[in-house]
C-alpha cells in the first residue's frame, strides 16, 4: 500500500508540480483548493505529466480551521506548499503575511494533531538575504524582519521562523526547501502565479524596459523532486535547502535567452534604478523590486546536491520551456 501525501495549495505553480512529481514516484496525494470549483482544472492540468488516479482534493483554507483534520487523515506527509507570492507590495502588509504566517501554523498544528510523520516547507531564499548587500550565503542566513525588505520577503521569513519554533516542540519532523525565483513550464491551470506573470509580461510586450535585478533561480521540476527527496530522504529532518544557481542571475540575461528563443517583444533596454524608485511612490510592483535592486546574493547550494542528490536543470533551458508553456 502506497503513503499518502497531503499537497497544500495544489492548484498553484509549484503545488502541480510537486503533486505530479509524487504520483509519478507512486505516491497517494491530496490536494487542498480553497474551492472544489478549482478541482477539474487542476486535475487536468497534472494529468498531462502524471497519472491521476490516486489523486484526490480537499477544501480547507489556510485562514480556517474547517477541515485541515480530514484532509490529513491517514497522510504519512504533509508539503505545505500554499502562500502568496506577489513582487507588487500590497497596501497592508498583513494581506501577505497573516495567511502566511497563520496558515504555517495551522498545517503544522494539523499535521501534528494527525500524527503527521514529516512535513515540507515551502520556505523562499527571500528569507534568507532580502535587504542585504551582494555577497555569499547559506543556510544560516535570515532576513531581518526590522528591515525595510518589503511584504513578501517578511512573509516568507516571518513563516518560517514560526514553523521551525512550532516544530521544535513536538515530535514531527521538518525540513525547508528554500527556492530562488522559479521557473520552468507551467502545468496551466492557475496562471496568476507572480513567476508566471512576469514572464507573460515579458514575452507581450509589457514591460518597457529590465530592471537591474540579479536573482539565484531554479527550476520549478527542480523544486518538485527537491521537495519529493526532502520527504523521503532520513538525513534531511531538521534541515533547511537553498533550491537556487549558486550564481545570481540577471534579468538581463533573462530577456537575452528570450529574445534569442524568437520573442520580439523582449526588452533590450535596461531601466535605471531611479527611475524604479521614481515609479514606486505610484506603482506597486515597483515598490516591491526596490528591496532587489542593485544586489547579486551568490549562494552555498552544495548541501542541496549531496544530501538531497540535485542535479540542477540549466537555467536557460527553464526559461524558454516557461516561455513555450505560456505562450501556447
């Protein structure tokens, strides 16, 4: 008999991906929607990489405490993959930040009620070095929450610091997957996933010109089997991943694989950083870059390719598949 897994925010970017990366290893997977009515688009969109017959779907929301019990019910694991990612800063923090934080909790607190034998996070390297200087870092590195880092990025941090403090107390085992920008195909069914955004925006022409940001990325089938060999690899419990290129890589270099891969519409011209923070009094989305701008975090990324056996996909490669998936 198979081990049942239950998938949080399956009807997203990353979620498809892990749930259709854990049916293919063989696993029985429950999926958590906020709504039923995501049920049929999501199942379809998975079903075009993975068999679907040992899949199945919950509603439980992470601002709710109404059926997390029963969608865990007899779960050997939980990948807690739902939270918002939105790089436009919203105008209450608390938008971003509470379900993130509060739904954390309430995963963990569900998995452990339930006997939940380990659970993986979807954490984010944003916190690890948001509004820090260009430099080297691994997986001791926090973002500082005091800082002026933007919404996002303290959502991330301020989730998992609350899931390391909850688990520490219980028995349930935890390790974090900590991705860098993520890219790759999209499965299809929800594509309003900010990754997913930006890259449409790119490719149809509306973004004018590149903002001077340099992010470690990876590959969203990456991100799947990193989450997949967390859950099932022993020496992992306990410990934090970075799931990013060891070298930042620029949004520059981003349109140029773009633009080589036939994409007309690409920008060519680089936007300078003042006239970013000039936009950011009026527009959100450049409110949220301005704690990126300038700086090119490298990271150690060695422990993630020994213990968990990465086998990182070339970047460029996720970029134009991305770009290909969406623009069908």
């Amino acid at each position: 008999m198979s081990e049942q897994v239950l998938v949080t925010g399956i009807s997203g970017y990353i979620g498809q991906h892990c749930a259709a990366e854990l049916l293919n290893q063989g696993f029985d997977v429950v999926g958590t929607v906020r709504s039923l009515s995501k049920v049929n688009d999501t199942r379809n969109a998975i079903a075009a990489v993975a068999p679907t017959d040992r899949l199945t779907f919950a509603e439980a929301d992470l601002l709710s405490d109404t059926g997390w019990d029963e969608a865990m019910s007899g779960c050997a694991y939980v990948m807690h993959v739902a939270s918002p990612f939105v790089l436009a800063e919203p105008k209450n923090e608390d938008d971003l930040i509470t379900p993130a934080v509060e739904g954390t909790r309430r995963v963990l607190l569900a998995a452990q009620k339930v006997g939940v034998r380990r659970t993986v996070l979807t954490s984010s390297t944003v916190a690890m070095v948001a509004g820090k200087p260009s430099g080297r870092y691994g997986t001791d590195a926090w973002s500082d929450t005091n800082a002026n880092i933007g919404a996002y990025a303290k959502s991330k941090t301020l989730a998992e610091r609350a899931a390391w403090e909850l688990v520490g107390k219980s028995e349930m085992e935890l390790v974090v997957i900590n991705p860098g920008a993520v890219y790759g195909p999209s499965l299809g069914a929800e594509l309003d996933g900010q990754s997913v955004s930006l890259m449409r925006d790119m490719i149809g022409g509306k973004m004018p010109m590149i903002p001077d940001i340099a992010l470690g990325m990876v590959d969203v089938r990456d991100v799947a089997r990193l989450h997949v060999a967390a859950m099932t690899t022993a020496n992992a419990a306990g410990q934090r991943f970075i799931a990013a290129s060891a070298e930042p890589v620029a949004m520059a270099h981003f349109a140029h694989v773009l633009r080589d891969a036939g994409y007309r519409k690409v920008p060519k011209r680089k936007a300078p950083d003042f006239m970013i923070k000039a936009m950011s009094v009026v527009d959100r989305q450049a409110k949220g870059m301005l704690p990126y701008l300038g700086t090119k975090p490298s990271f150690n990324n060695e422990a993630t390719i020994e213990v968990l056996k990465w086998n990182p996909t070339p970047i460029d490669q996720s970029i134009r598949e991305m770009a290909a998936s969406i623009s069908q």
